[in-house]
C-alpha cells in the first residue's frame, strides 16, 4: 500500500473518576489502552465492538476533540498532539466528524442554511455570494432542496437530519472523515440511503472514513477493512471480508456469531452464546482483557497480557489465535 494517510501508535486515553465534594480521585477509565493501526487514503476503517468499548472515544481523540493521554497520531506526517491550537485551527478543515445523533448534533435555533455554513464562516474568507452557493451545491450533493435552507432542523425527519450533518462535514473539501455511528439512530429503511450515500460522496470526493459502528451487517457492507475491540484493546485488525470468513480472535468469532442473519431456515441453528459480563474498565482485568469471558482461556492468558501478532496481513492481539 502507499503511505498511510493517518498513523496512529499507542494512543492511550484515560478518564479520571473523581468523587466528593473536593473531587478526591477514586480511579481512572481506560477507555483507550495502548491502541495503533493506519489509515490510508481513500479506504473505510471500521470500528467495530460492544457499547463502552471505547470506539467513539478512539475517533474523538484521532482529531483532537478529546486530547490523548499519551500516544501519537501523525496525519500526512503532522504530529496532531503536539500541534498548536493555531496550527490544529488549520489541520482541522482536512479532518470533520459526523455526529451519531442528528438530534442532538445540529443547533436547533439555526437554520439549515446557517448549519451548513458554520465550518465556512469560522475557516473561510469568502463572501457571502460564495457561501450561499456553496451551501445550495453541498445541500444538492446530500438529497436537500434548496427550497428547506431556510427551515430549523426540528422541521426534517431523522435521516433529513443526518444528511444536513453530512453536508456539514463536508463544508471545508475534508480528507478524513470520522463516522461516529452515523446510522444508529435511524430507521432501518433510512440507514441504507445514507450508507450508499456516504459511499456515492467517498467516491466523488476522495474521502477517507474512520466507520465506528455496532452493526456488522453495515460494516460489512461499507468497509475496507476492520478493527474489533473490547475494553479499549484492538482485538484484530484486518480486511473485512477475511476478518468475517475466518477471525482469529475469539471475541471477534462470538461478535459475528451474535449478528442476526436473515435466513428463516437458520432459525434452529445452534448459536455461539459469550457468556460472563463485560469487566469494568475502571478495574480492567490483568493479562488478555478478554480472559474472563474467553471460553479458550489458558493460564497464561490471566497473567501476561498478548502481544499483537501479525498473521498475513492481518494482526491479532492473541495468545492462541484461532487457526
């Protein structure tokens, strides 16, 4: 492959968990542990694991919305934690966010027009010809008449709502584009039109996406390639459709095993049930994160933590992968 887009090694964030009247600290959430992979230009990197797994918080650190604990991501070779807040200003038109909830994520006393020009007014220095033309072209580019840039947002339906944050997003021409569960708040009949729509704008637009997701139906459908993981760990990493043939990971082989398949006649097939609760990630457990739910587990599992392993080209975070 070419150079990666986006290199990411050993980004680490933690949350203080603090208690009290005098905010006494009473312990840290390792949302993000040690976590590195690339990106590379033009493809779908999918995210994918349990809720609280620590993909959202992942996405949100890559661009500096949250700051990391310690790590390192370089975007086309600029380290973007050690920038400052002046330079970060200019790296940010190349990097945008798609909200998960289209409720919560546009101002509801602006209207559409105002939303979609916000990215313009605060990074460009154009004219206001320029920006009502640009925000008609990318209202056009998402499936929006022109005629509804004057309503608020508590006026278009959920996916009319996504879609104005899609337009958003793509306000400044951006490389890189974090994808922050942007279907699963949507009807399932909704959530198709905008996957294929975010596929017809990569395909125009040269874009990059970071794809965190839950469904792996979806992210079968959309991505290049996959991560899994759990408690803030990458489990493995690869592409999607070798990932799903055969995994090697146990959590990625129970992950899969949980989606529902739409196939009457696999209704009384025997399924891979994961068993046990997921650890708090405020006591993460000591060697594999997974190691208390692992149906595999060895002793060896339990006290020394699995380096990542690379398999083809494929890279696993397992002692006993499954081949």
């Amino acid at each position: 492959m070419d150079q990666p887009l986006m290199q990411v090694r050993n980004i680490k964030k933690y949350f203080p968990v603090e208690k009290g009247l005098f905010g006494k600290k009473t312990g840290t959430v390792h949302a993000v542990d040690n976590v590195s992979f690339d990106i590379y230009e033009k493809e779908t990197l999918a995210i994918v694991g349990e809720s609280g797994c620590g993909k959202s918080t992942l996405g949100r650190t890559l661009i500096r919305l949250l700051d990391a604990t310690e790590g390192s991501a370089h975007f086309e070779g600029q380290d973007i934690f050690a920038m400052s807040q002046s330079e970060l200003r200019q790296l940010r038109k190349q990097m945008q966010i798609i909200f998960q909830d289209p409720f919560a994520s546009l101002n509801p006393r602006m209207k559409v027009s105002d939303i979609i020009a916000e990215p313009l007014v605060t990074h460009e220095t154009i004219g206001r010809k320029e920006r009502e033309d640009r925000v008609a072209e990318l209202m056009e580019l998402v499936g929006l008449r022109k005629a509804y840039s004057s309503r608020y947002p508590h006026m278009f339906s959920g996916g009319q709502r996504q879609r104005i944050g899609i337009a958003r997003a793509l306000a400044l021409h951006p490389k890189f584009i974090v994808c922050d569960e942007p279907v699963s708040a949507l009807d399932v009949s909704i959530q198709s039109q905008i996957i294929n729509l975010l596929q017809k704008l990569q395909e125009q637009n040269n874009l990059t996406y970071l794809f965190i997701s839950h469904d792996l139906s979806v992210v079968r459908y959309f991505s290049d390639r996959i991560g899994v993981m759990f408690l803030g760990k990458m489990m493995e990493l690869g592409p999607t459709e070798e990932v799903y043939r055969r995994p090697l990971h146990p959590y990625t082989k129970f992950l899969i095993a949980a989606a529902p398949v739409p196939d009457p006649h696999a209704r009384n097939q025997e399924k891979l049930i994961l068993e046990g609760d997921i650890p708090s990630p405020l006591r993460p457990p000591s060697g594999c994160r997974f190691h208390t739910r692992c149906p595999y587990v060895q002793d060896i599992c339990k006290s020394q933590e699995p380096q990542i392993q690379q398999i083809d080209d494929r890279s696993v975070a397992c002692h006993f992968p499954l081949e």
